[in-house]
C-alpha cells in the first residue's frame, strides 16, 4: 500500500483548499456552513490454509473430514456486509482419477459467522457473512460421503467480499 492519499482524500483537500480560498475573499465576520462528504470502499484480504480439499476415505467409513483455516479481513462501510465463498474450481477426483464421481462435500464452520451447506457444481456457496469491519479467524471443516474407499481430491477457490 502506498502512502498516496486516495482519490477521495484529495477531492476532500480540494475542496476545502477552495472553500479557505473563497472564504479569504469575505468579511471576517461572515460565517458559513460546509458539508463534506466521503465514501469509503471497501477493502478486503484472505488467507486460507489451502486451496485443495484432500479426503482419506478409509474402506470402513463412509466419510472424511478435513479442515480450512482462515483469516479473512475486511474494511467496509458501518454496517457492512462482508461474505466468503467457497466454490469448487474443477470436478471431485475420486480412487484412480475418476472424475464426478458419485459423492457429496458438505461443509460447517467453527466460529460466530460461519454457516453450513453442501458444496454445489459452478456454484459459489456462502460458507460465512459478518456485518461491519474487523479480522476473523476461524475454520471450515469439509465433509466428503461417498461410496468408494480411497483418496479424493477437491480444488477450491475462496473468495472474500463487500457488496
């Protein structure tokens, strides 16, 4: 991040640089009201443990586990909404490559904002909203069902947002 002011900083300095300017000009005893105004955009930063959801399933379960770390921080104006999503970047990878194999990943978070859901093909799905700014850390724990003992592999992409 550069020490620049942003674009509405300077409009901001501007226009009270002109307001002095033309205030010069009246009676020092004349007084006038100005109203500024700002918006601030937000502005996020995530960071997640990893971007690729590994299963174990173990030929006497019919399910794994496997956890996603995070830090998601966000500056959003009062009352904000800030929403993480999760969305799968390609097809479940099932035993021997297999792909869309016939399996379900659900998910559920461990910390005040996260939700819970079942992951969907190309479509994101909220896995956390919070109102207002701040750094939450927390964590995702993903489960895979499925019929067919081995390894399987999800990749993910996370995304942090204010709208």
């Amino acid at each position: 991040m550069s020490g620049l002011p942003t674009p509405a900083v300077r409009l901001v300095g501007l226009s009270l640089a002109v307001f002095i300017a033309a205030s010069a000009s009246l009676v020092a005893d004349t007084t006038a009201r100005l109203t500024i105004g700002a918006t601030v955009s937000g502005r996020t930063r995530l960071s997640v443990s990893t971007r690729v959801l590994d299963f174990q399933l173990s030929p006497s379960e019919s399910q794994a586990t496997t956890a996603v770390a995070f830090v998601a921080a966000a500056r959003t104006t009062s009352g904000g909404e800030v929403i993480l999503t999760v969305e799968q970047e390609r097809s479940l990878v099932g035993p021997g490559g297999a792909a869309d194999v016939d399996a379900t990943v659900t998910f559920e978070g461990d910390t005040e904002g996260t939700l819970e859901g079942q992951l969907q093909p190309h479509t994101p799905s909220v896995v956390g909203r919070w109102i207002g700014s701040g750094r939450r850390d927390g964590q995702l724990l993903f489960t895979l069902q499925a019929s067919a003992p081995g390894e399987y592999r999800l990749p993910v992409r996370f995304v942090l947002s204010t709208p």
